[in-house]
C-alpha cells in the first residue's frame, strides 16, 4: 500500500503569488502601453529608451510605496487586534475560553470534546490559538510590510524591462509589432502559469490576462497615434 500524504492545497500561496503577478503584470503592462504609444505617435529612440526607463524606475517606487503603505495598514489593525485580545485574556481567562469553546462547537466539534480542544490549546498557546481561530491571523498570514514592498518593486521591474530591453535591440521599422507580440507572449506565460500555481485553468488564466493588456495596449497605441498626427 502506497503511503499516504498531505494535501498540498494551492491556497497557501495566494498572498505572494496576487502581489508577485499584479507586479509582474503592471510592470509589462503599463511599461509597453507607454512605449507603444510613444512609438505610435513617432518619438525618437532616444526618447522611448528615455522614457521606458523613467517608467520602470517611477512605477517600482510607486508600487512598493503603495504596497508598503496598504500591508502596513494591515499589520496595524493585526496588531491592535492582537493586543485587544491580549488584555481580555488576562482580564477574562475562563470567559475567552468559553468563547474559543463555542469557536469549535459553531463548527460542528461535540460540546465535550470542543471544551477539552479549547482547554489544551489554551494551555499551550492562548493567544496564538485565539489569533488563528478567533481572529484568523497566523503566523504565515500576517502581514510584512518591508517584504511586500520589496517584492513588489523587484516583480514590476523585471516585468517592466521586457518592452524595453526590446526597444533597445529591435529595428526600428518592426518596433511597436516587437514590443506588442513580446510583452503578449510574456503576458500569456505569466497568466497561464500563475493560474498553474493557483489550481486554476491555464488556457482560461492566460487568455483573461492577455485580452485585458492587448486592449490597454491598443488604447494607448490609438491614442499617440492620434495624438502623433496632430
């Protein structure tokens, strides 16, 4: 008989996995729209290497500022909440215990044996056991600022420095078809893998972010080429 293993469920990897691929994808996406509209409306080579890589640079800071800021926010409220429960445990031991108690009843644990979890899970961890179960927070869920802004800068800017490596090595006559059909192709792997990671369907992940980037793309190439003949 083949020995059983854990589950290895995929939602354990939700966090890192949204904020690595909302950078990856913002970096590809936001970075070619621009240069394919520049390119749209005929600047320079110059200026696309100028401007692709002040868009890289401004979008990694913005992004792990606006990351820092939200899950900051986030590991606030853990915290206030954490020191809440910290003081109802010292004030109302039996009475917090009583509440992770119907915790475990509420889910369907028997009233005995819900009692006897409480009590043993108390006894080792109290507020560890209430910050899982009562306030859903665990140590591989809470929230770390610093690595989220980090992670977030790193993400957008190698998504970023894919259109633009091509408009550093692309003719200039095929340029705004490069950028395009590069930045897709990236787009189709990194939808059709993170929906891989996430248990999700690949075909379904990878087309859902590749329509949504071609028509912000379109839009901004539309928009310098008619702003490039005014």
């Amino acid at each position: 008989m083949r020995p059983r293993h854990h589950d290895r469920h995929k939602l354990g990897t939700a966090n890192w996995l949204r904020a690595s691929v909302l950078g990856a994808n913002d970096g590809i996406v936001s970075t070619s729209s621009l240069l394919l509209g520049l390119a749209a409306a005929n600047a320079s080579h110059a200026t696309l290497l100028l401007s692709g890589t002040a868009a890289l640079a401004a979008g990694a800071m913005s992004m792990a500022a606006g990351e820092y800021v939200s899950v900051h926010s986030q590991a606030d409220t853990e915290a206030a909440a954490l020191a809440e429960e910290r003081a109802e445990l010292r004030e109302d031991y039996v009475g917090e215990r009583h509440e992770l108690t119907d915790i475990y009843i509420r889910r369907g644990i028997d009233a005995a044996l819900a009692r006897q979890v409480a009590e043993q899970l108390m006894a080792h961890d109290a507020l560890g056991s209430h910050a899982r179960d009562e306030l859903g927070i665990s140590p591989s869920s809470r929230a770390r600022p610093l690595q989220a802004a980090m992670a977030s800068a790193a993400s957008f800017s190698i998504g970023a420095a894919l259109p633009l490596s091509v408009v550093a090595i692309a003719p200039a006559r095929f340029l705004i078809a490069a950028i395009a059909l590069a930045s897709l192709a990236c787009l189709l792997f990194l939808g059709g893998w993170s929906a891989k990671v996430g248990g999700a369907s690949v075909r379904v992940g990878a087309l859902r972010v590749a329509f949504w980037s071609a028509l912000a793309m379109a839009v901004t190439t539309a928009v310098g080429a008619a702003v490039g003949r005014l």
